[in-house]
C-alpha cells in the first residue's frame, strides 16, 4: 500500500494535521491522491492548511480536541459519513513542555496525559473497531519520541505521555500481527514544528497559555539536529505498508536507547550474582 499508485484514493485521517509533522504528511499524501481529514484543536490553522494542499484535494476539516472523548468520536462519525473505511489513522497531535517534576502541578499533569496520552487512547476507541472491522490493508501510525524511549531531566511528565503511546502501539502491533493492519509508532527527536509553542492551546482550566515552560530545543537536554517535519513525513509515508513497528528519525537516537538496553541487562547480571 506504500507506492504513489497504490495510495491514490485511500482515506487518512491525521490528527495534529493543522502544522508540523501533521501537515506535512497530509502534504505528502495529497500528492499521492489521497483523500484528507485533518483534525485539529486550531480552526484557523486547518483552514490554512487545506490552502497549502494540492488543488483538486479532497479534504475534511474537523476542529478536535483530541483530549476529548467526544471530539473524536465525532471526527470518527464526520470521517465515516464522508469518506468511509478509514485506510491510513495518523494518531499525531501532542504538546510539550519541561521542568524538574518537583516543579510540575497537577495542571501540567492533566495537560500533557489528556492530549499525548488520552488523545491516542481515544483514537484507538474511535476507529479502531471499524478498521478491523473492514478486513483490508490499513495502517495505523502514532507518534510517540524519543522520550518515550529513554527519558531525560525535566521532561517527566512529557516522557511518561510518551512512554505510553510506545506501550499502547507495541500492544497494538502485538494483537494485529495476525490481521491485515499495521502498526508503527514515531520515535523523532529534535523536529522543527510547533510544539515549541504547545502553550498557546492549552485550556484556562488547566493553567491557560501562560503556565508552564514550553519546550526549548536550543536546551543542551536536548540532543541531536533538529530535523525538517517533511523529513519525518518521508518516512512515516515510505513506511505505509510495511511491518515496521518502530519509526526513529535520527541517528542520534541508537546509542542512548542500546545504553538503556545495557542497564537493564545489567541488572539481571546483578540479579544472579545475588541469587
């Protein structure tokens, strides 16, 4: 399902399809043929992303807030009545934030989970039967980080968002492997998108824009280039099709992740030798 021609006329749903890695797939699928529903919490902001698609795209535009049952029960009913069986699901919207979790309140708390974290799960809840359902190639993609993989100081509650959409997808790719849906969660570092402003979205009933500290990549935290979102796009798109579980973005990634490998197998050594 991964060639040009293969991919006109299929259905993808992208959530955080309003800018970054979202747009820029949605970009990138127009190109193949495929028709659109983009979902995002900025009405604005999809409006001007259905301008920057190809002309004659077919498109949906459906403001979700992903943190919300509802909204995504709805953008699953809107896409189902528009279009039909969903093809490609882009669990993609996240935010972001950083600082000590000494430092962290309940908001932030409740911020980051309903969004990363609950924002996938409802997805799942929303589209998921029916994909199954209608026994075709599809392909289910989420976007997780590399902090879902290994966490680093002062992105905890971040990290923990992440490391459950990495379980969530892991399960997921598990209990389909047997179907004809595949699993793949993104794992990118630095990205030049907008999460460096999640801020700007987040409710007043969980501290409003002006709380908290948005993520700063220019933070010495934070390893790695910062990479293009229509890099990343490339390879979520050449990915579509195929059984690969885990999409990383950047080199930089392998020696962090084989070092927390390292550790854990370590203390089994230690484990044994206590035995």
């Amino acid at each position: 399902m991964g060639s040009s021609d293969s991919l006109r006329g299929k259905v993808a749903v992208i959530t955080g399809g309003a800018s970054g890695i979202g747009l820029a797939t949605a970009r990138s699928l127009a190109d193949r043929g495929c028709k659109l529903v983009l979902a995002d919490i900025e009405q604005a902001a999809l409006n001007s992303a259905a301008a920057e698609l190809p002309a004659g795209t077919e498109v949906l535009l459906v403001r979700t807030d992903v943190s919300k049952r509802a909204d995504v029960e709805s953008l699953a009913a809107r896409t189902s009545q528009r279009f039909g069986p969903v093809d490609i699901l882009f669990l993609n919207a996240g935010v972001g934030a950083t600082g000590p979790l000494v430092d962290a309140t309940h908001e932030d708390w409740e911020w980051m989970i309903g969004v990363n974290l609950w924002g996938p799960i409802h997805g799942v809840e929303a589209f998921l039967p029916s994909i199954v359902r209608a026994d075709r190639d599809a392909h289910i993609f989420f976007t997780a980080s590399f902090a879902g993989v290994v966490t680093n100081e002062g992105l905890g509650p971040y990290s923990v968002t992440k490391y459950g959409v990495v379980a969530l997808a892991e399960t997921l790719h598990r209990e389909l492997r047997k179907s004809l849906v595949k699993v793949s969660v993104l794992c990118p570092m630095k990205v030049g998108t907008n999460i460096e402003a999640s801020h700007r979205n987040r409710p007043e009933s969980l501290g409003g824009p002006s709380a908290g500290t948005d993520v700063d990549f220019d933070d010495p935290g934070f390893a790695g280039r910062i990479v293009s979102a229509d890099e990343v796009a490339k390879i979520v798109v050449d990915a579509i099709g195929s059984n690969e579980l885990y999409l990383f973005t950047h080199d930089e990634c392998r020696e962090p992740i084989a070092r927390r490998f390292r550790k854990i197998d370590a203390a089994f050594e230690a484990s044994a030798s206590r035995a």
